[in-house]
C-alpha cells in the first residue's frame, strides 16, 4: 500500500515521500480501515518539526483520523462493521491507504456526511466534547476564552458552549478570521496580535470573570489566562503551540516552560481554581470508553444538526506539502483534510 511517510524533520514541502509501505497487521481488538481521506492535526505539524516527542522514530507514518470502509477485522465479534463507512481515530499510521485503528475507535457514519465533516468530528470535535462535556462542567451564563477560536478544536468548542448558553470569547491572530469567529457563534471575537487579550476582556466584564479557559497555545498565555479566572475557575491545557516553528534545541523548550511561568498549588487552593492537561493520545490508550463516548456523542448531535463541522481546505495526497503549509501558517479555518 502507498503511505505518505515522514521522512526527515523540517519543511512541509521537504518531510515526506509517498512511498510503498507494508499493510498494518491487526490485533484481535483490531479493524482495518481502506483510507478515502485523513486529516490534519496541529500534533502532525509539531511531529514533522521534530517536537512531538510522541512520535514513532523516523522514517514514520503519521496521522490521527481517517474515513474510509472496514475492510478486515481481528475478531469476528466485530463481523458486523465489514463494509461499513466509519470515521476513526488512530494510533498514527493514519497517513496511508490503509489503516488499523481499536475497534472502540470508530463511528458508523452515513453517506450524508462529508469526508471532511466526519473527520472534524473525529479528532477535533471528539477533543472538544471530552475538554467541554467530561473534564468540566459549564453552565449558562459562563464566561470562556478560547485560544485559537478558529481552528478545528476551537471552531467544535464553540459550537458545543453554545449549547450550553455561555458566552464565548475567542482568539485570532487574523482579521480575517473575527467574521468566521463571529458567524459560527464567539460572542466577542478578539484579534491578539493587536490588542491586548486580557485588557480587552476586563473591559468588558470586569477583572477576574472567567470561568473556564481553553487553551493549546500555552507558554506566556498560560500566566495571562491564571489571572483572568475568577474564583473557581478552570484552566484546560490541550497543546503547546508556542513552541512550534522556533527550532529545535533544549534552549527553545526550556524558554517555553519558563514562559509558563512558577506557580504553587497553594494558589489554586487559596482560589478554589484548577489546571487540567489534556493529551487525547493518552486518554485513548488509558481510557478508550471516554473516546467511544465522546466519538459517539459528536456523531449523533451531528445528524441531529446540532453541530456544523466546518472544512477549511481539501487537498491530493500529492499536495500533503500544501496542506501541512496552510495549517502551520494558522490561517485555516475549520478541519483540513487530505484525499487519496
């Protein structure tokens, strides 16, 4: 089978190759997956710059989601789902013609739903609804701030705090991106390059008002958001994006822990606040039954039209280079995707 294999750390139009590769072996726990599309994750891109320290040593397949039909199963008990279009999560490997994938990892979809659209739901929306639904409660009237607003995760978290009546705000880094922040639901859209977030934020409702924040960027913006949250609040950590695109070196990552700044726990016992981390690759391996739940509640309020998963760029397999470009550059919206 052909595969688009990481070969080397460094450019998107330089790390991969297409090349013959060996079809996965399955497990008993295990399906086969024929690949029509996969998707983009902001962990492929700190994977082919060499800061993802999760991933599979080089020359590697990559790759978190797919679509695509079950074509073979370890175990008969899952006869059932041969010939059945799914979306997936996987272990990696997603990068290629065929994938393997936990059999708890899957979601029957219907032929109505768009390559795209079921791929968003299973990575980012699935992350979304674990983060919003599992690691915390939220309650109308809530205060959020959400980090990267327009991107996959932030575009399912809004989506999904809406449903519960909380008002919304989001992050971008592009002017561009306020109409789309505003149309799928952020209350106050807010342009960080420009202005400062925090200030902006106590404007208007006061100092000390959030409730809960979500944020993949982490570094310095994790200090800014501890002092914006009221009592009992939360903060969610589901990335490190301030360490992408600055090389590599022990340097660049000490900086990036220091800008995370030195806090006691001492504190958030004082201010009744808590910091959750969220790794979903662990979460899959510790916990597979809080994937399926969350895989399966995202799919279901979907054909219930409660969620409008957004595509923001379909690309060949030819074209990986491209697609890693457009979502390094942060001027995506939405789930990217990648065809056979």
């Amino acid at each position: 089978m052909k595969a688009a294999v990481l070969v080397k750390h460094g450019s998107p139009y330089e790390s991969f190759e297409i090349r013959e590769v060996e079809k996965p072996r399955l497990s008993e726990d295990e399906l086969l997956i024929k690949v029509d599309a996969f998707g983009l994750n902001f962990a492929d891109v700190m994977a082919r710059q060499g800061l993802y320290q999760e991933a599979p040593p080089l020359p590697s397949v990559i790759g978190y989601d797919v679509v695509g039909k079950v074509v073979e199963v370890g175990n008969e008990k899952y006869d059932d789902l041969l010939g059945k279009r799914v979306v997936s999560m996987t272990r990696f490997g997603g990068y290629a013609e065929y994938a393997k994938t936990k059999a708890e990892g899957v979601a029957v979809i219907p032929d109505s739903f768009t390559d795209g659209e079921a791929l968003a739901l299973a990575t980012q929306y699935s992350t979304a609804y674990f983060m919003a639904y599992e690691c915390v409660s939220v309650f109308e009237g809530d205060n959020i701030l959400m980090h990267a607003a327009a991107g996959g995760v932030g575009t399912a978290l809004t989506q999904l705090l809406k449903l519960k009546g909380c008002t919304l705000f989001g992050l971008t880094s592009n002017d561009k991106k306020l109409n789309y922040l505003k149309t799928n639901g952020i209350d106050y859209p807010i342009n960080h390059t420009k202005t400062d977030y925090a200030k902006e934020i106590e404007k208007i409702i006061g100092k000390n008002k959030i409730d809960v924040a979500f944020n993949s960027v982490g570094g310095s913006t994790f200090s800014k958001d501890r002092e914006l949250l009221m009592k009992g609040g939360r903060q969610v950590l589901y990335g490190a994006a301030e360490r992408a695109g600055k090389g590599q070196g022990k340097l660049k990552t000490l900086a990036l822990a220091w800008n995370f700044g030195i806090f006691s726990p001492i504190q958030m016992l004082l201010h009744s606040q808590a910091i959750i981390g969220v790794n979903m690759l662990h979460i899959s391996d510790a916990k597979p039954q809080a994937i399926k739940r969350s895989l399966d509640a995202v799919v279901k309020m979907t054909k219930e039209g409660m969620l409008n998963p957004h595509v923001g760029g379909v690309f060949n397999v030819n074209q990986i280079g491209e697609a890693h470009h457009l979502l390094e550059s942060r001027k995506s919206t939405g789930k990217i995707i990648v065809e056979w």
